[in-house]
C-alpha cells in the first residue's frame, strides 16, 4: 500500500460535514474517513439520537468497510467544525476505540490521526485492550 496521506484524509472528513439539526438532535456534525490496509477509503458521519441509539462517525465509516467486506484499518482520521468553522481534529472516543480494536486484531497498529498533524496508534490509545488470562483461583480465606 502507498504512503497515507494524512492531511487528505482530514480533507476527505471534512468535505463530509453536513450538520443538520432535527430538534434536539444534530446529524452529521463529526465526519470520519479511514484508509483500509488494501488503500481503500471509507467516510461516514455521526447521528445523534434522543434515545442513545445513535453512533459515532467513526462507527459509520467502518460499517461502510465491513460492508465492502474489508476489516483492517491502516489510518483514521475524524473531524468536527466549531460555530465559527474552525475544522478540529478529534481523537476516537473510547467505545469507537474498542470497536477499531474488535474489527481486527491488526488494528492495533492503525494510524489515529490526531491534531496539530500528530499521529498514533490505537495501541498507544487503548494499551489494555487485550482480553485478560483468567486469575488462578485464590486460596479460600481462613
């Protein structure tokens, strides 16, 4: 796979921006875009619901790559635009980290494209993410 482009995946979160507010609910608001490890795009946007059932941007782009029968995530990038339209680039959230690190295994070493042009990896954001060993049974208390 070629170079990820970091900053045109931002780009490519931001151009799907579409806000739009429902009520008390605002769709649309934080777009993500991941690169999959065979070089494949993939954007979704959040939806925000009053009842909790609604799911991050991060979520929809990476049902749009399970939809396309692909798992591995090289990079991701989420982005979210203030009321003066100042562009943010937001890390995942703690449930959208376990849901990258459930997808695959080897998505432990995605690229989390973080502000100010940083990078890590979803090993570095979710260092317990491994399932524990079971404890080996203490010794009945006296």
């Amino acid at each position: 796979m070629e170079e990820i482009d970091r900053t045109q995946l931002v780009a490519s979160a931001a151009m799907a921006l579409r806000p739009l507010r429902v009520g008390d609910r605002l769709f649309g608001d934080v777009a993500a875009t991941l690169v999959t490890d065979q070089g494949d795009h993939f954007t979704g946007v959040c939806i925000d619901t009053g009842s909790g059932t609604g799911f991050c941007a991060e979520a929809s782009a990476i049902a749009a790559m399970v939809t396309a029968g692909q798992y591995r995530i090289a990079a991701i990038a989420a982005v979210w635009r203030d009321d003066q339209g100042r562009l943010y680039v937001l890390p995942p959230c703690g449930r959208c980290r376990e849901f990258i690190n459930q997808m695959d295994p080897a998505n432990a070493t995605a690229e989390i494209v973080l502000s100010g042009g940083r990078t890590t990896t979803l090993q570095d954001l979710l260092p317990a993410r491994d399932w524990p060993q079971p404890e080996p049974e203490p010794a009945p208390l006296q």
